[in-house]
C-alpha cells in the first residue's frame, strides 16, 4: 500500500474564505479605482496582500520601508 500525503497549504483556504465572504467586493465598494488604471482591482489586490500577510504569521511592519 503507497500512501501519498498531499500538504494543505493556508493561502488558498484564505482565499476561499475571502472568496465567500465577498471581501473583495467590499474593498472595491470602499477604495475607488483612478480612472487611468489598469490591472487587477483593488479588491483582488487586497484580498491577495491579506492572505500573503496571514500566511507569512508575522504582521510587523519591520520589512516595510516608507519612503517620502
């Protein structure tokens, strides 16, 4: 008997979740869009960051550099 153990990895599990709970339809609700832009909205953008952010377990801010 081979058994194969296939990892159930977390960014797609959140992002089903965001999926059912509509979430990147309340971003695009809140956040409008520039007239000039092109690409993927804002609401895929932040469901995609929020499930990178989750799945990396560690929400500081240290690798984020802020530039003026």
């Amino acid at each position: 008997m081979n058994m194969k153990i296939e990892r159930v990895d977390d960014i797609p599990l959140l992002l089903s979740l965001f999926d059912q709970s509509n979430l990147s339809a309340l971003i695009n609700e809140c956040f409008s869009t520039h007239g000039l832009w092109e690409g993927a909205d804002f609401g895929t953008l932040g469901t995609v960051f929020l499930s990178y952010v989750l799945s990396c377990c560690d929400r500081r801010l240290s690798h984020v550099e802020i530039v003026y």
